[in-house]
C-alpha cells in the first residue's frame, strides 16, 4: 500500500545507536492512517505500561499522514507522540511548516526513537540513509541557532526540527520547533526529545509521495481551491488567528486575568492594540507552511515602546491571548519578543504564558512575595517583568526552576494555595478557548486522551458537508453522539496529515475526496468517522492501561463556573451531562469510562481488552 506512504519507518535505538528500517503492514495503515492513528498502534504495543516519560522505555515518535507532502490543500502536517510526562499518558502534538514534508522526501513516514544516547545526539537523514551525529556543539544553543549551523552544515533543502534549552532542561512544558516558528507545542513532548539526549532531527531528500494518478490529484486541488468558505478564507489568509485576539477577548472566548475576569471589565486602557488596523501594520510578510493556500502566519516587528525593532514570527492567537489576555498584557512588542523567546527556547506558548499568569496571581494574593520571584515585581500587564520571568522559566534559573515545569508542578511546590489559581486539566494548561461560552470544549478538554485540548474536535465545530444538528449550545442534552462523531473526524484529519484551518475552510470534502485520490482507495465520510473512532479509542485505552480515567481528572472549577461580569455572567456548564452522553454515545463505561468489550471487538481493537 505505497499511496500516499514511502513505505518504510526508521527504528532508532538511541542507547545503543543503532538504527533499522520497518515496513508498516497495510492493514494497519488501512486501520489507523498515519500520524498519531499509527503511532498510537505502534506506541501501545511496544512501550510497556507504567514506563517512566522521561525514561529510556518511553517511545518518541515523529509520523506524517499520508497526505503530508503531497497535492493535497494544506498536506503539510506531522505529529511527535509519546507518554506525555505532564499528564501521565497519552501525548502528541501536531505541527505544521516545512519539517513533515521533507520528512517524506527523504524517504521515511516516520521515525520511532527509544533509549537514551549517551552523549547529545542528532539524526540525519538524507535521500533515504540514516545516520546518528554528535552534538555536543550545539547543546546550550536555542532552536534557532540549531537550526542555523545545522542547515549550513548540511547544505540547502535541509530541513530542521529540535528543542531549545528547555527541552534539554526537561522543562515539562517543553515543545519541539521547526521553521523558527512551527511548533509541536503541547504534551510536554520536547522534554522527552530532551530526556533522550536528542537534539534535532535533520531531514533532506528529493524523493516524491507515490500516488496513483497525479494528474487527477492535481485537478482535485485546482477545483478544491475555488470551493473554500471565503469569510474563513479571508480571515485566515488576512490576519491569521493573531485577528481573533480582540473580538475573543470580548465575547467572552478568551479567558482573562488567569480564568478570573472578563475583556468588558478588565481592559480599560489598551486593548486597542489588538484590534486588526493596529496589528496588522506591524507584519513585514506573509509566511504560509508548505504548499499551504491560506498563508496564516507572518513575520513580524515591533515599532515602538521598549521592545523596538524586535522582529520574529507573527504569534499565534493562542500566544496573543496566554501573554496578553491572560496577563492584561497589551504591548506588542512585549508580545512578539514573547513569541521569541517561546520559539527559540523550545517552550509551548499556551503553556508558557498561563504559567505566567499563574504567577502574577499568586503574587497579587500574596501566595509569593519579591524575595520567592528573584525581586520581579509580577503584577498583571508588566511586560518587563513577563519577559523577564520566561527567561528564567525556559533556563530553570532562580524561581524559574520552581514553575519550569506548569502550573500544576509549581503550585504543588509553592503551596500556601496556590492551587486555586493553577489552571489545568489533569496537569496540562488550558488552551485560550473556554467552555462557557462553546461548552462543547468542555467534554474536549476532558475526554480526549490529551486533555486540555482545543484541536481535537467538538460538535461547535461542524464542518461543512457534514449533515449534523447540534441543537442549542447551552441544551447539554443530546450531545453525545454529534461530539463523538465530530472529534472521530478530526482524529482522521490529524491522523491523514492535514491542517485543521484547511478542513475548516474547504469543508468535510477536503478530507474524503484528497484520501480517495491520493490513497486509491474510496474514503467515505462513514469510513472516516469508523478510523477515526479507533484511532481515538486505542489513545485512550493508552491511558485506561496507565490507569487514568477522564472522569477523575483533576481541573479547575473556574472554567465551568458563571463569571460575575462579561458575556459568560451566569453560565455554568453542566459537565456531568456532558460526559455521561459522550460516554453513551462511545460505549464507554459511565463511571470506569472503559470502552466494553463488544465496542472494542466492534473497532478491531479486541487486543486492547
């Protein structure tokens, strides 16, 4: 089954050095796609349970789908998968740029890292071969000056993906970068890449993805382009996502001073910096993920006020909210030196800026004081001490080592209460979406086997081609079935190797008719909906084996409970029904939330009884 696969993965012992090519059987591709569909497979069946996340036992996985590098809109993802060390079990993140494509060019779908080197190590692989390199000479240095020497050292066409100096400070909320700005940011996979002593992955190649009939994948692509949703379209390709910081802030999407407050209460001078017109200025290009037709991101650079002439990639509207709604911070600038250090460290930006929002009100309660945060007055919108603070977070420096590894560790070590302000799920922090107002989110953020999650799919999020009645909102019955159907499809999406914005814009077709074309084989929405249903199940049946339950995770009432101000005054989100009915709708057992054993048989998934 060579369609859309280059046929092979790489196996790499990192204790022993010692590499080996496996070829995928096609059933398993049939059944699981690619990405984390696969990974999840090939992670449950070798990594044994109970091993230590930043043990040598601990499997690292970086896979394509098989759409990734081919005529597909918007084939330009990979995943890296792992037991993640934040929440103790499954892990992944998903990331987009230039990496994942030439991953295949250079022959392999994915790479399957185990041990622990022994000295720090990277990987190359150029035009199909192998080989493991020292690098002690670029232990210490941030991603983007790993990058840099190692695409000088290799030569054009190089293709970079590696951790910063929190990965190798086993910062929990480490990620992995490529592109100076593409990360596969959550789940804490850049601590594991740290804890193996591997420092970059180095691809190269020119090989091409093989599909049956080229010609028709390209047509697909031509007729597909002029069928996008245009207000999507539009916003994508205008702003990014950078333009939902000032509307989300207001509607009550974004959540404000850590969870506690509102964008009608609290930004009463500044926030016009974030409204488009005073944004959008500030881009000096566009940047866009490879072969990607919505050009979402860009290039940025700060014109006044102390971060002057500070230039790097535009942030995201997840990093625009975690260090600006989050923090009240309103200073672009301050914004996009952020990013930087986010980037260069190898830091997730969500993960980040809630730590620091964390932080700032534990000071502002008294929880710390001056003398525990090194004399860095924390206080909600002070950029200085912001910037100052990630510093030390990403190098464990002073109180950086105490909430270098998120809110749920700090707060552990800090005491005194400070878990009332540590704003997590099951130890992994929130994304810049919250329930109250789409409380679809809530059964995402809880249920999927990486809590914690805004991109894993909730029936708020219907795409179009797909005939779906999701009712009123704030009706928590009746739906459990419309987010067990929503979330299978996106799992297939991520697991296929496309990006979420381009399934959003170009609608449920983008995913059936590429998978039909480029795998020659007929994917109907159903069969989408059946794989993506597995792929979901085995992930958590990873978890279930490690003896987590979603029902008792541990997460913070704040972001279910009415807010006394703003859009979400009164709302409460039943969370209970929510869970129960997608429990029902999955097979799960309400209160083990054990999938039964006929749903399981029912999946092909009767080995993970």
């Amino acid at each position: 089954m060579a369609n859309g696969y280059m046929g092979k993965i790489l196996n790499v012992d990192l204790s022993s050095g010692t590499l080996s090519d496996e070829v995928i059987a096609d059933d398993i591709l049939r059944d699981y796609v690619g990405g984390y569909g696969v990974a999840a497979r090939l992670l449950y069946e070798r990594m044994p349970a109970g091993a230590a996340p930043l043990g040598p036992e601990n499997l690292l996985a970086v896979f394509t789908g098989p759409l990734t590098g081919s005529p597909s809109i918007e084939g330009n993802r990979f995943v890296v998968c792992c037991k993640s060390p934040l929440t103790g079990g499954w892990g992944d993140a998903n990331c987009g740029g230039t990496f994942g494509p030439h991953m295949k060019f250079a022959g392999y779908d994915g790479l399957l890292f185990t041990g622990i080197a022994e000295n720090p190590t990277y990987l190359l692989i150029e035009d199909g071969e192998a080989s493991l390199h020292d690098a002690s000479d670029l232990w210490g240095l941030d991603s983007n000056e790993t990058e840099d020497i190692l695409i000088d050292r290799h030569g054009r066409g190089t293709q970079v993906a590696s951790i910063g100096q929190a990965g190798e400070n086993l910062s929990l909320i480490a990620c992995i970068m490529n592109d100076k700005g593409r990360a596969a940011g959550r789940s804490g996979v850049g601590a594991v890449m740290g804890s193996k002593k591997l420092k970059a992955v180095v691809v190269k190649g020119k090989a091409q993805v093989p599909i049956p009939n080229i010609t028709k994948a390209r047509e697909t692509r031509r007729r597909m382009l002029k069928e996008a949703n245009e207000g999507l379209y539009d916003f994508f390709h205008g702003t990014g996502t950078l333009g939902l910081t000032s509307p989300s802030a207001m509607s009550g999407d974004s959540p404000v001073k850590n969870w506690g407050g509102s964008g009608m209460a609290d930004f009463e001078e500044g926030f016009e910096n974030y409204k488009d017109e005073n944004i959008m200025h500030l881009q000096s290009k566009r940047y866009g993920c490879w072969r990607c037709s919505l050009a979402c991101g860009g290039h940025m650079q700060a014109k006044e006020g102390p971060y002057a002439g500070v230039a790097h990639h535009k942030p995201e509207y997840e990093t625009a909210a975690s260090f600006g709604t989050m923090t009240l911070g309103t200073d672009m600038g301050a914004l996009i030196k952020a990013n930087e250090q986010c980037n260069r460290y190898g830091l997730d930006t969500i993960s980040a800026g809630v730590t620091i929002a964390f932080v700032i009100e534990c000071f502002e309660n008294d929880v710390i004081t001056l003398e525990d945060t090194d004399g860095i007055e924390m206080t909600w919108g002070n950029v200085e001490s912001i910037v100052a603070m990630t510093d030390k977070l990403a190098l464990r420096e002073g109180f950086g080592d105490v909430i270098a590894d998120g809110v749920r560790v700090a707060a552990e070590r800090i005491g005194r209460g400070a878990e009332e302000f540590a704003i997590h799920v099951q130890g992994q922090e929130l994304p810049m979406h919250d329930p109250r107002l789409e409380p679809a989110l809530a059964t995402t953020y809880t249920m999927d086997a990486t809590p914690g999650r805004h991109t894993q799919g909730h029936e708020g999020g219907i795409p179009a081609g797909l005939d779906l009645d999701r009712g009123d909102k704030y009706d928590y019955t009746g739906k459990g079935d419309a987010h067990r159907i929503t979330s299978a499809l996106m799992h297939t999406v991520n697991a296929a190797g496309i990006c979420q914005f381009g399934y959003m814009t170009y609608g449920l077709n983008l995913l059936t008719e590429f998978m039909t074309v480029i795998s020659g084989e007929e994917w109907s929405a159903d069969r989408c909906i059946e794989v993506g249903e597995r792929i979901g199940t085995l992930r958590h049946m990873f978890n279930i084996r490690e003896g987590l339950n979603p029902t008792e995770f541990s997460y913070s009432p704040r972001m279910l409970r009415g807010m006394e101000t703003g859009n979400l005054r009164g709302v409460d989100v039943d969370m209970e029904t929510l869970q129960k009915e997608y429990m029902e709708a999955a097979g799960w057992d309400p209160k083990t939330a054990r999938p039964s054993n006929a749903k399981l048989d029912s999946l092909g998934l009767g080995f993970a009884k």
